[in-house]
C-alpha cells in the first residue's frame, strides 16, 4: 500500500460506511470507488462498495462485485472476509442454499476471525 497509508485507508473506509448508515450511497460509494483506484491490492473497497450496493437493495450487483473480487483475490485471509460478504449478499438476494454453502465451506476452512464469525451470524439466519 505504497500510496495510501493504512491508516488513511481505514480511515476512509469509516467515513464510507458512515455515509452508508446515513443513506448518502452515492456519496459513499464514490469513496469506496475511489479507494479501490488508489488502492486496487485491497479488497477493502469492494467490501464497502458491495455494502452501500446491499443497503441499497441492490444484491445482485453487490453479488457480482464480490465474485469478480474473489476471482482476483488469491486464496487468504482478505478472500475469506470477501466470501464472508458474498454469503451475506446471496442469503439477503434469497439465495439460501448457495449462502449456506459457502458460509459452511467459510467456518470449516476459514482462519480469519470476523470472517468465519460472520458465516456463524449468517447460518444462524438461514
């Protein structure tokens, strides 16, 4: 991350999130937009990106936002919490099946914490 500092970017990623809470999606997205330009190595802004994209009720195009992530995404941690959302986005698309499946492969394999945590929230509501 050579031209944003950690800090900026999660810092940036908040302000994000908060403009989605608040129902600001364009705004918000424009910051996750422009985060994955400065920073296209993390998948930090996609995540947030495919969130607004959710809260908006747009699952569909949050659904392909995360596939297209993990296809670039080698196999780690930052995958599993990109699976961790794309499981969200499918079971609230009401695509159950494949949001359960993926969320069982996400506990059984996963190593990342809030990851595999979330998988856990999402099996509980399936």
């Amino acid at each position: 991350m050579d031209q944003l500092d950690r800090s900026l970017l999660q810092l940036m990623m908040e302000i994000g999130f908060l403009a989605t809470g608040y129902g600001l999606f364009d705004d918000a997205e424009k910051i996750f937009t422009g985060l994955k330009q400065v920073c296209p190595e993390s998948c930090s802004p996609s995540i947030g990106l495919a969130f607004s994209k959710m809260s908006k009720g747009n699952m569909e195009e949050a659904i392909v936002l995360l596939e297209s992530e993990l296809e670039n995404q080698e196999k780690g941690k930052d995958a599993e919490l990109v699976r961790a959302y794309l499981a969200l986005a499918l079971k609230l698309a009401g695509r159950s099946e494949r949001a359960k499946s993926l969320a069982e492969e996400l506990i059984k394999e996963g190593t990342q914490e809030s990851a595999v945590n979330m998988a856990k929230a999402i099996l509980e509501e399936v």
